[in-house]
C-alpha cells in the first residue's frame, strides 16, 4: 500500500529553527510538495522536489532524497504566524497524490 | 498565480437539506479537480476526483448518490450533498492543478464550512 509518515506535532520556539520530517513508501514517484494548513484555512502550496537536495525560498527550504524516500521541510527564523499544520503529499505514478496526516507545528515565544 | 475559488464560504442549514458547493479556476483550465473533506483535527481525505465531460471517480466508502459531482466546464466543478445530515458537518475544500506535469501543484479553494443543525 501507499503511505507516508510525518510526526503528528512538534513544538519550536520563536526565532529558532525546527526540521519536519516525511517519509513516503508510494507506487511510483513524481514529485513531492509540503502544504501549509492554518487552523479553520485551506492548504497553501509551500513547495515542489523532485530531484534530490535542497531547494530554498526564503525562510523555508525542502530537501528530498528519492533513494531513502524522505524528505524534511526546514523553517528558519520561525515566527508565531508560523504556527500551522504542515503537510507533506506524494505524487505517484498515475498523478494521484498521497497525503500525509500533517505535523502540527507549536511557536512558543 | 493559479486561483481556485469556490463559494460559498460557510454554510448553516437544517437537517434534510441539500447543498450545493461550487469550485471555479478563475486563470485557468482544469480537466481535473479535487474534492475533499476535513474534520476538525483530521487530515485531508480525498472523497472523489471531478472530471470534465465524465463521471466523477469516488474514493472507497464516500456515497455516489449522496455527494453528487458535476465538472460542467473546463473552469467549473459543482458538489451538491444531497438531503445533509448533521453528521455531514465538515469542512469542504476543492482544489484544481493547472495541466498534469512534473512540478504542477495543486491550488486549493478557501473550502466551505458546511454545519447541519
């Protein structure tokens, strides 16, 4: 079956930096995107991978490694309105993406 | 950027009810769209893909004759619940891609907060 893992919440505090991870097991791949969720808010598009390493936009960056089927979103500089679910989705084969549950991320000042 | 909107935005109706969701790509044309469900704390759950000129294709367990999909146009994805109940009561969100490439993400609606009395 089709699935992928990402730890249910973690906790950072403002101005640090925090690492969420994702792993997938997908029948296929193309692509991988990390979704930002605000409670009550639709998901909006944070970023793509489909080649392995590290892209960078601004205060977030996404790494992926197709090898290990893994890929971490990393958040500089975290600030309260970063406070959010994060989601990790998995395109497969057929275009169909995979939704991981989300991380739920805590800013503590 | 790609622009999903759909409407209306929160929905409070009687038990028995149907209701009618609309989902539109406003710059540009989307063959495919997406409707899902989210309960409060939960993950996204994928209910069924809109597909223009064609019946829509339903996940396991989401009821054909109860969410009824209509994707009348290239822009233009309807979800009606039909004769809602309160367990019905969700959030509601529609997302469209802008062709089926590598690196096309999906864009989502604001979603529809639909509550049953």
């Amino acid at each position: 079956g089709q699935n992928i893992d990402q730890p249910t919440e973690m906790t950072a505090t403002e101005g640090a930096i925090v690492q969420i991870n994702c792993t997938y097991q997908t029948s296929g791949f193309n692509g991988l995107f990390w979704y930002q969720q605000h409670a009550g808010e639709a998901p909006t598009f944070l970023s793509y991978n489909v080649l392995d390493g590290l892209e960078e936009k601004g205060r977030f960056s996404s790494f992926l490694s197709r090898s290990k089927g893994y890929s971490y979103l990393l958040l500089k500089e975290l600030q309260m309105k970063d406070s959010a679910s994060y989601l990790c989705a998995v395109l497969d084969s057929n275009y169909q993406l995979i939704w991981g549950a989300g991380t739920k991320l805590i800013i503590k000042p | 950027g790609a622009v999903v909107s759909q409407h209306p935005s929160r929905v409070i109706c009687k038990s028995g009810t149907s209701v009618k969701i609309e989902c539109r790509s406003l710059d540009f044309q989307a063959t495919t769209m997406f409707w899902y469900r989210q309960f409060p704390k939960q993950s996204l759950m994928l209910m069924a893909t809109s597909n223009e000129g064609s019946k829509a294709t339903y996940e396991q367990g989401v009821e054909k004759d109860k969410f009824l999909i209509n994707h009348a146009s290239l822009t233009l994805s309807t979800l009606t619940v039909t004769s809602a109940h309160p367990e019905d009561s969700s959030f509601y969100i529609c997302s469209a891609r802008p062709g089926q490439g590598d690196g096309q993400p999906q864009h989502f609606g604001d979603g529809t907060r639909l509550s049953i009395l």
